[in-house]
C-alpha cells in the first residue's frame, strides 16, 4: 500500500503540475518554415551547463550532476550535430584527485568544456594560481551571452546564471533530478529559469545509446582480467565470472561481495570484481558481514584478493566454511582512474551492476541491463523503478518474469545496512532465488524490459521541443 501510495501521489503531481502542453502552434510553424534554413543562415550556439552539488562530502558531492549535464548534451548533439556546442561545470570539490575525476566525465569528443569554481571566491584554500587558471568566469558569462540555447542540469543553477536577473531566462531550459519536484530552483527566482520534472514517472529518464570509441579495455589490468563485453567468444569462455560495483560508500563494497556470493550459488568458476571504491580491509571484517555469509554461503573458502596497479596481490580476507563445498577466489581491482570508455564497457560486461544514482542508474538501462541498488540511496526513484518493473511484468506475453519483481527487490535490500536483520530472517528458499538474476531467463528479461523502457522514454522528444521554440525565436 506504501508503494502505492507514493505512485499515485507522484502520479497526481504530474497531472496537477505546471509541466506545459506541447507548443502545437511553435512547433507547426517551425516545422513548416524547417530548422535547416536557420542552421544554414549562421552557426547556432548552444551551451550545456551543470553545477556538482554543494556538499560536505564527496559522498553528498558526486559526480552525478555533473554527469547528467554530459547525457543532456548526448542527446542535444544528436538532435542538432551541426550546432556548435560548449559544456561548462561548477564543482565544488575538495582535492585535486576529486576535480581530476570530474574532469575526466566532462572529457567530451569534439566539445571544448569549461570550468567554474565554485569555492575560488570563499575558499583560501582555491585562490591559487594554478586553481586560478582552472576557473574561466569572464569565458563563461561569453558563451552564455553568445548562446541561442542553454540545457542546464540539477542541483542548482552555475554561478552566472543564478546571479543573473532575467537575461537568460528566455533562452534556458532546466531539468531536475530524476523523481524530484525540483532542480533546487525555480522561475519564481529573480534569474527567472524554470526548470522541469525528469524521472520514470514523467517517462524522462537519460537512456543514451552508449557510443564505444574503442573495443577494448585501455587500462592495463583491466584488460587482462576483465572479459571484453564486445567480443562474444571471450565472453562464452571466459574462467572468471565479472562484477562492476559502481559507488564511494566504503560498506557497500563489502555489500556487495556479499550479493555476489548469494547470486553465484555453487557455480565454481572465480570471481573478478571490480570496484571504484580503494583498499579497505576494514570493509571485510564488518561483524554482520560474516554472519551473513555463514547462514547461506556454500563455499569451504572464500579468499579475496586485491589486484594492485602493478599486477600484485594483497590478500584482505579468508573466509572458512566447514560445510561448504570448493574455493572461491574473488580478484579485486579498483583503477585508480577510469576512462568513459572503460567505464561503458565494465557495465556492459558485469552479470550484475550495483548503482548509486540517477545517471549511474539510467547509463545500465541505456546498456539494456537492470542495475541492483539500494532501496535507501534514492527511495523515490527505486520506487518509480520498482513500478515500471511491475507494470512490465503485467503486460500480456509478459508474465513469465513476474517472479522477477520480488527476487531484483530483495537484492536491493541486502544492500541496506538498516535491512540486514530482516534480511537474516530470510528463508533459504528466498536467498537461493538470487541465482536466478544469473540465468539466461534473466538477460532475456533484461533486455526486453530496458528496450520497453527506451520506446516510451520521451526524453529526446521533450528536449527537442523545448530547445526548437527557444532556437527559432532567437534567429
């Protein structure tokens, strides 16, 4: 009844929401006078921009809005590919290693990307010459004078435009968080920007088709001990069974080992993990981690193994089990920088992916899996998530994979720390049933649920109509 209530709640917000009926009289006129002439009388400017969200943590931090910027401007690129394009980003970090990272995301083919800082001003620490020079402000506020369209992501609107008055407004379009009311501002702002609802229930998610500039792994260890998803045979006799966990929570690495022994049943093959979480072997001698091993896992031994840079083990854990039966090593690897394209490929290669948020979420279905998550990193949208599954399932030739519903939910559970009591109250019969999300039933699922899910999205759509208004009217 919970679950049912949220939906029908989020349902009445979008039907007593301000999101605007389509423009059928902009929209005919441009249509009837065509888009080419105007792209052909000069280059249109357009201006992508996202702001890191101001956190106190790298955990509050992350990198998903500035991310979510980049898959707005995918789409924005497929939509106009003559247009000429800019990206610009607000971060908020604390390190270097931190604005590495971020900038490594806003690597983009062909598109120059720009800098703010969003502490320079407040900050001791960042009114250095060399963070000085990553901070292009006088280069910005040209661009966005200069644009004719500008996408702007959530959390918050970059520096410029939040302290302008109105001069943007008319040639800006905001989207918020997947689920949310808002993108934590508003046209009633003095800088006058809307912003408009994204989310499953809004049929409005980022579901880019990954584009692969390269085939293969470019880092070296990944290369050598992850299956290349692109190429069939490697994957058909591959030795080790591969697992991407995507987060920077230090407990949920140890989660997800965890998940992973329950999903791999009695299968003897070795495990590759690889996680963007570092070293900690304080994860794996997390008391409930080891209760919850003894109740259901049915190896002799477990070992786990770090992969360094080099190539070298560390062992972090050995874990007994007089009842069981073989040894089960699992081999760790934690890069210490990961490509977009690396990324893309760990995913598409995982038998199961673990995601933290909006666009780590959304960028798994765009490679036509289902992620695991917890039910605590995003409520709402595990919610919404959980309620496309289940809309699916009731769908006629469909309800062969209902009994997915229950078992991808209650992988999500052993994720959540505040579930593990209830999770250890489980039956077997229960815990077994995680091995099904290793079949060939559940990729099938997979696939047919994220392709059902790509053919209504309504996200290109949307754009397209919101930047086409806005471009016609500026020429």
């Amino acid at each position: 009844m919970g679950n049912q209530r949220i939906k029908m709640n989020i349902k009445e917000t979008i039907l007593n929401s301000n999101i605007e009926p389509k423009n059928t009289e902009s929209i005919s006129n441009i249509k009837q006078n065509g888009l080419t002439s105007i792209f052909n009388k000069k280059t249109i400017k357009i201006v992508v921009a996202a702001r890191q969200y101001r956190g106190g943590t790298i955990l509050s931090r992350g990198y998903g809005d500035v991310a979510s910027g980049v898959r707005g401007l995918e789409y924005l690129r497929k939509i106009y590919p003559v247009a000429k394009f800019s990206f610009v980003f607000e971060h908020f970090v604390d390190s270097k290693e931190e604005f590495l990272k971020l900038k490594a995301i806003t690597t983009i083919f062909e598109v120059k990307t720009y800098v703010l800082n969003g502490r320079i001003k407040n900050d001791a620490k960042f009114q250095s010459q060399q963070w000085q020079q990553e901070h292009q402000e006088n280069e910005v506020n040209k661009l966005l004078q200069e644009a004719d369209f500008i996408f702007h992501g959530p959390a918050g609107l970059i520096a410029p435009l939040q302290h302008s008055k109105g001069e943007y407004a008319q040639k800006t379009v905001g989207v918020s968080e997947y689920e949310r009311d808002t993108g934590f501002y508003s046209k009633d702002d003095p800088h006058g920007i809307a912003n408009f609802k994204m989310g499953l229930y809004y049929n409005r998610i980022y579901l880019c088709e990954p584009t692969f500039h390269k085939t293969q792994f470019q880092d070296n260890i990944l290369r050598k001990y992850c299956r290349n998803p692109m190429l069939n045979n490697e994957i058909n006799n591959c030795k080790n069974n591969f697992y991407f966990h995507y987060d920077h929570n230090v407990s949920s690495l140890a989660q997800m080992v965890r998940i992973m022994m329950l999903i791999e049943g009695d299968c003897s093959k070795n495990i590759v993990l690889v996680s963007t979480n570092g070293f900690y072997i304080e994860t794996f001698k997390q008391k409930d981690f080891k209760n919850l091993l003894l109740k259901c896992c049915p190896f002799q031994v477990v070992k786990v193994c770090g992969v360094n840079n080099n190539g070298k083990y560390v062992e972090l854990m050995i874990y007994e089990n007089p009842q069981g039966k073989h040894v089960k090593n699992i081999h760790l690897i934690t890069p210490t920088k990961l490509s977009n394209n690396d990324f893309k490929l760990l995913q598409k290669g995982s038998i199961i992916n673990y995601s933290t948020g909006d666009i780590s979420t959304s960028d798994v279905l765009a490679i036509g899996k289902l992620p695991v998550f917890g039910i605590f990193t995003k409520k709402c949208f595990f919610t919404a998530l959980w309620d496309k599954i289940k809309d699916f399932c009731i769908l006629a030739g469909n309800e062969q994979y209902q009994d997915f519903i229950g078992i991808w939910a209650l992988a999500a559970s052993n994720f959540t720390r505040q579930a593990k009591d209830r999770f250890l109250q489980k039956s077997l019969v229960e815990i077994k049933s995680l091995q099904k999300l290793r079949s060939l039933k559940w990729q099938a699922f997979e696939v047919k649920f994220t392709n059902w899910l790509k053919e209504n999205n309504q996200t290109e759509s949307f754009i397209r109509e919101k930047a086409e208004v806005i471009i016609a009217r500026s020429t």
